[in-house]
C-alpha cells in the first residue's frame, strides 16, 4: 500500500482523468446499432472482456457510459467495442446472463455463480434448504424462493418467521427441549404454537400461506418451448426448456434443431434465466412455441 500522501496524490490525478472524453472509442460508438443487444468492451491484453452489457438501444446506452465518469477508468482500458444483435429485451436479458458467466469481464460486479444456488423445500416437517446441484429446480414442487447460500436461505425463513410471528421451533430454526416452549413466545415474537395457544395445523397453514409469494414456478411445458421475439424482419426464437436458456435460432426448424443437440446437454437450473423467463412464460406476453 503506497503511503497516504501518495494515495491522495493519485486521487486526484485519477479525479482529473476522469473529465477526458474517451475520444479513441468515439467511431465505435457513432457505428453501434440502434436496436437491441449486447455489447462488450474488450481491453487491452488478449482482447479481455472488461464489460458485458445489455440494451434495447445499444448505441444510447454506450452513450451514458461515456457520461458516467465512475466508468472512465473502464473506458481508458477498453480498445474495442463489440455487439451482438438481439429481436427483443428478452434475447438481450439472457445473452448477456450467458455471457456474463462464462465470460466473467472483469467490470462486471454481480457475481453469478450458481453452485451454492438454493431453496427451502416444504416437507411434512419443516422447510429444508435444498440445493440446485442436487435436484431439478424446474420440475420439483414446493420449492420456495431462490437463494445464493444456505445461511441466505436460513435468514429468509428466520425473517418470514419474525414478519408473522411463526416459532423458531416449529421451523427447525431452532431446537426446543420437549414441552418447553420458546423465548420469543414470551417476548410476543412467537404466536405461541409451542405452548398450545395455536394448534400446529394452524401454524402450518400460516407458514404455508406466507411462503406463497417465494414459490418456485414448476416448468409448465412437457417440453421444450421457443419465445419468439421479432424486430421489423429480425426474428428470434429463444429455445427455453426446464428455465435454461440453450440458445437463439433463426427459424423454427433451426429452433427444433438446437433443442434436439442441447438435450445431451445437462443444462443447470439457472436463477439468472428463471428471473428473466418466468413472467414472460407464465403470463404468454409473448408468442410461444412448443418445440
Ligand atoms: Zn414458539
């Protein structure tokens, strides 16, 4: 770490850097499309990806970049621009969600790793923090709320269990000696299902109608499907199955095509996709096809 004054002295020069215009990428955005897609800004070594963006008006976008001065050091280091077309925002949204994790740009802050991604599964006792790696999140049923650790998972329900005064024991949050009821029913905290002023059916059905909201939709096509998205004679179908994105085809043919090949492909529930897809699947906002 370089001394104070130095650090301070850097500051500054850093600050005063940041008014210059980033005249070197000037040609790159005047050329960018108007329409939707992605964009990357390469950097220097090995063409690096610095950042991986989305838009439906890509070249605006770059534009408030430009304007954003806590994005200079970022625009410095970037040589070239690149896009990549979508039809419509939902292309965009999760090409750039695909890209992003395979490509990990180095100014990109969301960490999306899927590896810890979690739920809670009702079960005849109480809510279990079950694991993406394990089990299909698509197709299995009582799955509440997604989750990037355990101890997020656990918070969550330790939260909805303050919000409605459900008992810690009851939740397996917490364990009580037999017969014992617990502290939080003293203070007021707990509706007291531990000492007999709620009967358990009650406190499951409370418990169940709160965890309503967080419910994980089940995948609701036996197969795959494709979302057409269409800007003038642009078309996209996004080939959709279980919530993961396999791709973007041109045709319905090309679509069947990327389905057949992707399904050798064990393709991990993705929160990321899931997030994008469900109102557009659930409500049919857009056209579907089946696959
Ligand atoms: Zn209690």
């Amino acid at each position: 770490m370089a001394p104070l004054s130095q650090r301070h002295r850097r500051e500054d020069f850093e600050a005063h850097r940041v008014y210059e215009y980033p005249q070197h990428l000037r040609q790159a955005i005047e050329d960018a499309p108007t329409g939707a897609g992605v964009y990357t800004f390469h950097g220097q070594e090995g063409d690096l990806p610095l950042y991986i963006g989305k838009s439906i008006h890509i070249r605006a976008r770059l534009l408030s970049h430009l304007r954003t001065p806590d994005e200079a050091r970022m625009l410095r280091q970037t040589q070239r621009i690149s896009y990549i077309r979508t039809a419509g925002e939902i292309g965009a949204l999760l090409l750039e969600a695909q890209m992003v994790k395979a490509q990990h740009p180095l100014f990109n802050q969301k960490l999306r790793r899927n590896q810890q991604l979690c739920s809670l599964q009702m079960t005849a006792q109480w809510p279990q923090v079950v694991y993406a790696r394990d089990i299909d999140f698509a197709c299995e049923p009582e799955l509440y709320g997604l989750y990037a650790s355990r101890h997020a998972a656990l918070e969550a329900l330790r939260a909805l269990a303050d919000q409605h005064k459900l008992c810690y024991g009851q939740l397996g949050l917490e364990k009580l000696p037999a017969g014992k009821a617990c502290f939080r029913s003293a203070i007021g905290q707990c509706a007291g299902v531990c000492r007999g002023d709620e009967s358990p059916q009650a406190h499951r059905e409370r418990l169940l109608g709160s965890l309503l909201a967080l419910r994980v939709a089940c995948w609701p096509y036996p197969g795959a499907v494709g979302l057409v998205e269409r800007d003038g004679d642009f078309t996209q179908i996004h080939v959709i199955r279980h919530w993961c994105y396999l791709g973007s085809a041109p045709s319905v043919e090309a679509a069947r095509q990327l389905s057949r090949n992707a399904s050798q492909v064990a393709a991990h529930f993705d929160a990321d996709s899931y997030k994008i897809l469900c109102r557009p699947v659930l409500t049919a906002s857009v056209e579907i096809l089946r696959l």
